[in-house]
C-alpha cells in the first residue's frame, strides 16, 4: 500500500518489477508520464518477465511502446518467438502502417504462433499491401487457426483479387473457415457472390456460417449496393 500511495516514481519503479495489482501499473502511467517512453530493452523485459498480471503489461505497451521501438525489436529479436509475437500483436493493436512490410515478412515465421499475430494484425491494419502475401500464406498454411486468420484478413485488407479463393472457400470442410469466407466477402462487398453465397447458405447446416451467411447477404444487397 506504501508504494501504490507514493509520490515517488522510483518506488512506482519498483512496483513495476515486483508482483503487483494492475491498477498499480495504470496509475504509474497516469501520474508518472515520463515512465511511459519505453525502449527497444524495456519492451522485451516485460514480455520475458510479466508479472502475474498479464493484461496491465499488455495494456502498456499497447499505450506506451514506440512504435520505432516496436519495429526495432520485431527486426533484432528473431531468436525468441514469444517476443515476436507480442510484439506483432501490438503492432496490429496500433494500427501500425509503418509496420506491414515486417508483418508481411511475419506471415513466413516459423512459428505458428506468430504467423497466427501477423495474419490478424494485418487484417486489422488493412492495409492492401499485405493482401498478396495472406493470399500467398493461405495457399500454403496448413495451421487451422492460422487459416481462419488468413481467411478473414484477406476481407479486412480489401484485397478484392481474394473473390475466386473466398468463393470455392464457402465449401471447406472447416466451419469457421467459411464463416470466415462469407464475412470477408462482405467486407470486400461482392455483390457477384450473391448466387453463390445463396447456395452456401441452402446446404449449410451450422448454425455459425449460416449466421454469418445470411448477414453477407443483408449486407450486399443494401440499396447503396444495388444501386
């Protein structure tokens, strides 16, 4: 209770390194905005040495970390896959533009797990440039995760040349897999994969893609749509 009640930024310090409640972390950012630039080292110590409270970690390098230091990590710390995949992770929570040529690159890491943070990231950046290199990845990736990643990223960047691929996906073996089809062909608003969507949606007997199907449809036939 000393150190959640101090004036003094060396104890918040301290806070910081020894296990602590959450609210301890947020509040050191608040009355403390000096501590909040954090470097290429204080980046990969919190993600190696959490404390027992992951989310307040997360939440501040989501707040707090550069994202030239982010960028920086991501390109020298190749070796340690939990690194790489916070990181990328954030990345994408940031929206980080300068980011998607090393979240392109991510897409190839041997690591699933990381792979999996690229696939989402970019989908959450959207940006269009990533959408050859999901489409790339998905023909290849055989991580079921992953592939739901892939397939749902390839709608969040509009990477309209996905149409075909997201079609023929309406009738993978996977369910959320085509979830995932019908809600990326909405996005990349597909109007010509109507008829086929409405062929999906009549032999579908989950009720998840049906779910999702018959929203798509909603959705691309809107008046600002047909019109």
């Amino acid at each position: 209770m000393a150190v959640r009640t101090s004036d003094k930024p060396e104890e918040y310090r301290r806070a910081a390194h020894d296990e602590a409640p959450g609210a301890v972390w947020l509040d050191a950012i608040r009355r403390f905005p000096d501590m909040k630039t954090l470097t290429e080292t204080d980046i990969v110590d919190l993600i190696r040495h959490p404390t027992d409270h992951s989310a307040a970690t997360y939440a501040r390098l989501r707040r707090d970390a550069p994202v030239s230091a982010l960028v920086a990590v991501l390109r020298t710390r190749r070796a340690d896959p939990s690194v790489r995949r916070v990181v990328v992770d954030v990345l994408g929570y940031r929206r980080a533009r300068s980011a998607v040529p090393l979240l392109i690159e991510a897409l190839d890491d041997n690591d699933p797990s990381v792979r999996d943070a690229a696939a989402d990231a970019l989908g959450k950046i959207g940006d269009r440039r990533a959408g050859e290199a999901l489409m790339r990845r998905l023909t290849v990736e055989s991580d079921r995760s992953l592939r739901h990643w892939l397939v749902a990223s390839l709608g969040g960047v509009g990477y309209q040349p996905a149409v075909p691929a997201l079609l023929r996906l309406l009738s993978d073996p996977d369910s959320v897999v085509r979830h995932m089809a019908a809600r990326s062909l909405g996005l990349l608003r597909a109007v010509e994969a109507r008829a086929a969507i409405e062929e999906a949606l009549a032999r579908e007997v989950d009720s998840y893609p049906r779910r999702q199907m018959e929203q798509t449809l909603e959705w691309l036939n809107s008046p600002e749509l047909l019109e």
